[in-house]
C-alpha cells in the first residue's frame, strides 16, 4: 500500500518530466500543467480515502477485525446479573439458609507483583517459614502442602485445598489482622458466592439432613440435599443481563445502564418447622446418643394437622463438621425422615387396632391364651417369654389388656380374626402401599407383607412390613382428627419477591380410613399403655429423677397429664438374611400423642442398636421436654397466617409424566395432587388430568391426575361433588348421591379397592 502511494504521488511529476523532454514547453506552461495534474490527482485520493470510509462503514470489518465488535467493547459492556438465592426460614421468620461469602486464601508468588513505589506484594522466599508456621497454625493446613505450593516455581499465586477454603467473612477478617500484624505479605482472598446456616453454627446442627445444603457451582449456588435440593429450582431464581456505556477508562457512565433481562430473584421458603423446638430437639438428641451409644437414632415433632415442628437425626452433621462428616460410623446421607425404609415394630399396631375396631372383628373383653402362636413353621411369642424365659404377666388376658402389653400373640390372632385381605385393605386406606411425596427428593417406596401367610401375621406387630417414618406420621394424623388423615408437610409458605405474592400451604385431607369411634377406641387404649399399673409398658414403677417423673405414674408427662403411648421394638434385618441376635440387637422406638383423647401433637422417636443397657428413659428424656415445650407454645403453633396478596399456579400438561415425579413438583408449587389409578405397574404414566393446562389456580388446588395402571377408588373424602363426577366420566360409573352438602362423607366402594368401568357408586354429600 505504501508502495502504491508513493506510485501514486510521483506519477504527476514522473509524467510532466517526461512531457517536458518531449515538448520542452516553457516554465510557466509547466507550471500550469503540474497545477492541473496536482488537481486531479487530490480528486483521486479524495475518493480513495471515500470509497475506503463507506467501505468501512458498511461491512465493519479490516481483514478479520470486526471494528463494530471492538467499538461495543471499548464503549458498552453487558453483564449477567446474579439472582439472590431465596432465604430459607423457620415458621416464624428466623433465617435458617442464607446467601453469603465464603473466601479461599491464596499467596502470591509472582515477584513482578509490586505497588506504584516499587514495595513487594508478593511473599519472598525468606519470610516461607513464617508463613507455613501461620498457615499451619490458624488453618490447620499440613505443612507438606503448605511448603509444595509455595515452592511451585511455575506458579504466580498459589492455594491450599480445603482447609484454605470456604473461610468465613469472620475468620477472614480475622486470619488479615494477623498477617498484617506479623507483617507477612503477599496473603490474599478470593470472594466466593456461599451459603450460610446460622441455626447450624452451634450445636451439633439444625436439622441437617432434612433442611440439607446448598454449594458453590461454577459462582453459582446449587442445592446437594434436603429441602437446598429438592426446592432448587424455585430457591435459585434467573439470572438477569444488563448493558451500560462506559468511558475511555472503562469506568461505568452513569444513567447509562439498560435492562436487557431483568433478574428474579428466588423465592423465600418458609419450613414448618419451629426454631425454639428445633433448637432443644437438638440438644436433647445428642444426650441421648451419648447415653445410650446407639447406632443411629431420630425424632420428629408434628402438629394434627401435618405440620413438622422438629426433626432430626444422629449422627448428623454441620457446615463445619460436613466434610468430615462420613468419618463418624453409622452416618448417612439420607434422612430418616422419609429416605429409610424400616420394620417398624410394635407401633404398627396401633394401625391394626384402629382397622380391627372399625371393621368390627375384635372384642376388647374376649380373652385369649397367650403362651404362643403357631403360624406354618413359625412360632410366635410375646416380649416377655422372649427377653427372660418367663412370664412375667398372665397368660390369660383380653385384648384390650394385650394391647398395652404388647403381645405379638393378642395381635396376630387380632390379623388371623380380620382375615390379611381385610388387614391388607386397610394397609392400603392407610396409604402404607404409596410414597408421602411431600415435595422432598428421594422418598424411598415401602414395602407391604410378602404373599405367605406368617409374613402377613407378623405385619401385625410390624416384622415383614417396610415403611417410613414419613409414612408412620402421616397414617397417625388419623389418630389425632377423629379418623381423618391429613398429608404432611415441611413448607409453609413460598414467597415471591418478584410479584410480592406468596403461596400459603393449607390443610390437605386425603382420607378417611377409619371411624371416628375406633380411633376413640384406640386412642384410650393407648393412654392405657402410659396409665395402667399392670400393663402399660410406659408405665414406671421406679420414675426418673432426672425427668421428673414420680414412681408408680405414667412414664410419658406433660404437666402432669398422661398421653397416648405405643412402645415398640422390633428386630432388624440382617444383612445375610434372617434378623441380628443379641441383647440390644434391636429399633426401640415410641409413639406419644398429646393431649390423649384430642391430641394436638404428634411426636415419633426411635433409637437403633443401642450399645448401652436398654431403657425407655433414653427415649422419655426427649419426647417429655418436647411435648411440655410444644404444649406451651400451642397458641403461637397454630396462629392463623395472613396473606397480603396469594399468588397463583400454572398448571402445566402432565401427559405421559411419571406420577410420582409430578406429584412431587405439584406438592412443592403448593399444590394438593391426587393420583387415580393404580401407580405399581411397569411403565405407569399420567394420562389425563382435571385441570386443564395454562390454567392458573390459587394454592392448595386439588388436582386429580388419572393414570394408565388398573382402576382403583380413590378415597372420596372430603371431594367435591364435580371431582367425583371427573372421575365417574373417567371410568364411566354410575353414581348415585344422597345427601345434601358441599363434600363428600362416604362412599359405598371402599378405598383402594379394584374397580370395573360401568361399576355402581352411592356417594354421601355432608359438610
């Protein structure tokens, strides 16, 4: 080009010189020509320097510069806007998971790293012991590591793995103060997006598994477990991108800036869950760990209506101990809440009671004969004959006396009177055959009695049957509402700060297995395992100073006041088949509900494999403080919540979805989803819903999702009479009503029963 140019412009002069030699014109002839051809040849550059300028302007580029790239980037920057991951709080308002900072230490080494007056911000050699020594002693951090990374001669800045990492803004503000007043040089901190759990920072935690956490992914926090992981999607939010101008020194420019997608923010979840109770849960599950030395033991508080107060578990962990948390022996992941299934033992026959009672097939005042029971080649024996070779209460007794003792005996002969296909019925009406999907992640599925007859028997007593402790609650809400079952919960409330609106979690009826009068029935007789001198194994002869409680009372106290009690033990499967032996070898495990007749509370606690001798102390010494406390907090637990503005839901197409994954996304928007239709079989899915999709309906909408399994009646209760009509249209029944009301109150074809398509209903409207 330069070249070309210098062509270009000699080439008026080079042509006159010549033409002057040709025609040996005269000076000022000259002159005029060169004035000419000067002319001429600026017109030319001229429209050189325009053709190149338009050129430029159109396509943008030189060679393979894109000069409006280059422009944009010099001038205007556009940048991601982080969304805030949602708060997680108790029920009150107490933050249990929050966003935060975390800082990863690192040392420089590059010595081209100085100040403008030329003083070093790089760590010299010499000052390497000091800083080992610093390291070592204010993280922890092994001093091999420490003086490999600093030796790394191919490193500008180096860093030290985990202990010099996830610092708190605290021990960071702390660990700078040191180094500058040692005067060491070249420490430095990185800023990380993180998660904080306050409630977490004493103690042995706050109810780690269910609550679970959430990590840093690529600057972005995700959830790994718990309610962080389950309800991800909703506490994470969407990133939004903003542009602004900027000038010459990259400097923002103000009133500049220009939304391009506006960030949400994630929602606030509100848990059910009660700080204080939590709090004193915790405490009191670690004495008793350290008392009884069990392999693992939980605990959870609920409501009548559902709602889970406290939950916890041992061992368990918190955001200190939690990458050493597999370290401790027995420990788990999963929470045993609802990621554990278990035979659950003698608790189980509070279910057996309640169905004998409603299905009238046992007589409290009709003796039996106790000393054993012969099932095919199985023997079955009560606790007392089987722990010290003797009986220790009579042999004779009724059923309503067997009960409160306990005997596997008076209970299987109670199944063998129902009959397994009645027994079973009600397993079903009980739900013991279908996951809670309360919304969390990673349910595991029960699993009801084998198809031989002395599995089926023991299911009686809780051996040969599977379920979780989600399940056990959720079936004993039945106890505490007069025969009606509630589905549990842990959210309260989901709170959108984008739109202002919020999601409130009501009360979710979804049976009615049993009558009212059999859990009346059943309920007395569990008062009489906590009451009666003879033969409730919740009665103490001896008390417990340290609890309080008096001698020849009731074990289980709240204020004085006796509750509804079923004690448990059950053997535990081994591993090579058949069950552990040994002493100790079992779950010990109780069921309170408070107050007796009406109870308000429910509250579960077992404690498996205990290397101590075995008492029930261990497990009093909780449930006691935690109802007495529970009680005197009764007016704030069920205090009405006030919504300012109630948000709505979308209902999406749920076509060929897996049932169980869609009631579990239905459950976390606050949603009451019902799946009708048999749910076992290969290949289930959704094949039709009540509600059609882009619909928006406020919270605790009832939803029906028709599946491609066998027919199955749902159980009615508490429908309205347009959701039975869906369902009649679905399976083309014949449906007559009586009654006059607003929902149903009983149906002519029992719950979980197979149904045919033409088949008759009666239904029974009430209030």
């Amino acid at each position: 080009m330069i070249n070309f140019l210098r062509k270009l412009f000699s080439l008026p002069f080079r042509m006159i010189s010549k033409n002057a030699k040709k025609t040996k014109l005269k000076p000022e002839n000259n002159r005029k020509r060169i004035g000419k051809s000067l002319f001429f040849l600026a017109i030319a550059v001229f429209a050189i320097f325009i053709f190149r300028l338009v050129w430029l302007v159109t396509v943008n580029h030189v060679g393979s510069t894109n000069l409006k790239q280059n422009a944009t980037y010099n001038f205007q920057s556009t940048v991601s806007v982080q969304a805030k991951r949602g708060t997680i709080y108790d029920r009150y308002g107490t933050a249990i998971a929050v966003d935060s900072s975390s800082y990863t230490l690192y040392v420089v080494l590059d010595k081209k790293q100085t100040d403008v007056n030329g003083n070093k911000l790089y760590a010299d050699k010499s000052e390497f012991d000091k800083i080992t020594t610093f390291l070592n002693s204010k993280l922890g951090i092994d001093k091999t590591l420490i003086t490999q990374q600093l030796n790394n001669k191919k490193a500008s800045q180096v860093q030290f793995g985990t202990k010099g990492s996830n610092i708190s803004l605290q021990k960071m503000q702390e660990l700078q103060k040191a180094a500058d007043d040692e005067g060491l040089v070249g420490i430095g901190f990185i800023s990380n997006v993180a998660r904080s759990y306050p409630m977490s920072n004493v103690g042995s935690g706050f109810a780690s598994q269910f609550i679970g956490t959430a990590a840093n992914d690529g600057n972005t926090l995700v959830g790994s477990d718990g309610i962080e992981l389950a309800y991800n999607s909703i506490l994470s939010g969407k990133n939004g991108v903003e542009t602004y101008q900027k000038d010459a020194s990259g400097h923002p420019l103000p009133g500049t800036t220009k939304v391009i997608k506006p960030v949400e923010n994630g929602s606030d979840v509100y848990t059910t869950l009660d700080s204080r109770l939590q709090e004193q849960l915790e405490t009191l599950m670690d004495k008793a760990a350290s008392d009884s030395g069990a392999q693992q033991l939980s605990a959870t508080l609920m409501t009548k209506d559902g709602q889970i107060l406290a939950t916890t578990q041992r061992p368990t962990y918190t955001p200190a101990t939690k990458n050493t948390a597999t370290d401790q022996k027995y420990f788990t992941w999963n929470s045993l809440l609802f990621q554990t299934g278990f035979e659950p033992g003698s608790v189980m026959k509070t279910f057996l009671m309640a169905s004998a009672l409603d299905s009238n097939k046992v007589d409290l005042n009709a003796t039996y004969d106790r000393t054993e029971l012969k099932v095919y080649d199985a023997t079955i024996k009560d606790w007392d004959i089987n722990e010290h070779s003797k009986f220790l209460l009579p042999t004779i007794v009724n059923y309503a006396d067997g009960f409160m003792m306990s005997s596997n005996v008076g209970m299987s002969r109670i199944e063998q009177q129902m009959g397994y296909n009645t027994w079973e019925q009600y397993l079903k009406k009980f739900k013991f055959d279908m996951r809670v999907r309360t919304g969390l992640s990673g349910e595991v599925a029960s699993s009801l009695p084998a198809a031989n007859a002395v599995s089926q028997v023991q299911s009686a007593f809780g051996q040969g049957i599977a379920v979780t402790q989600i399940q056990l609650l959720r079936g004993w809400t039945t106890f505490a509402n007069n025969g009606v079952m509630l589905e549990p919960h842990g959210i309260s409330q989901i709170v959108n700060p984008n739109e202002n609106t919020s999601l409130t979690v009501g009360k979710e009826v979804i049976g009615n297995p049993v009558s009212s009068s059999a859990i009346s029935k059943t309920l007395q007789l569990m008062e009489g395992v906590d009451t009666n001198a003879t033969y409730g194994t919740a009665y103490t002869a001896l008390g417990d100073a340290e609890d309080n409680i008096p001698a020849n009372s009731p074990l289980i106290q709240i204020n004085g006041n006796p509750a509804a009690v079923k004690t448990g033990t059950a053997q535990i499967a081994a591993p090579g088949g058949g069950y552990i032996q040994g002493a100790e070898s079992n779950l010990y495990s109780m069921v309170a509900m408070y107050p007796a007749s009406n109870p308000d509370f429910i509250m579960y606690m077992n404690i498996k494999l205990p290397t101590k001798t075995w008492s029930l102390h261990y497990i009093s010494r909780v449930v006691n403080p935690m109802l007495t406390l529970a009680e005197s907090r009764k007016s704030e637990i069920f205090q009405t919540t006030s919504v300012d503005k109630a948000g709505k839901v979308k209902i999406a197409d749920y076509s060929n979805e897996n049932p169980g994954s869609v009631t579990d996304t239905l459950r976390q928007e606050i949603l009451q989803p019902v799946l009708v239709g048999s749910t076992t079989e290969t290949g289930v899915k959704i094949v039709k819903q009540s509600i059609s999709s882009g619909t928006s309906v406020p919270a605790n909408t009832r939803i029906l999702l028709l599946t491609s399994g066998s027919p199955l009646m749902p159980d009615m209760y508490s429908w309205t009479k347009e959701q039975v009509d869906q369902v009649a249209k679905w399976y083309n029944l014949k449906v007559t009503y009586s009654g006059s009301g607003s929902s149903v109150t009983k149906q002519s074809v029992t719950a979980a029963s197979s149904i045919k398509k033409g088949q008759s209903l009666t239904i029974t409207l009430g209030n």
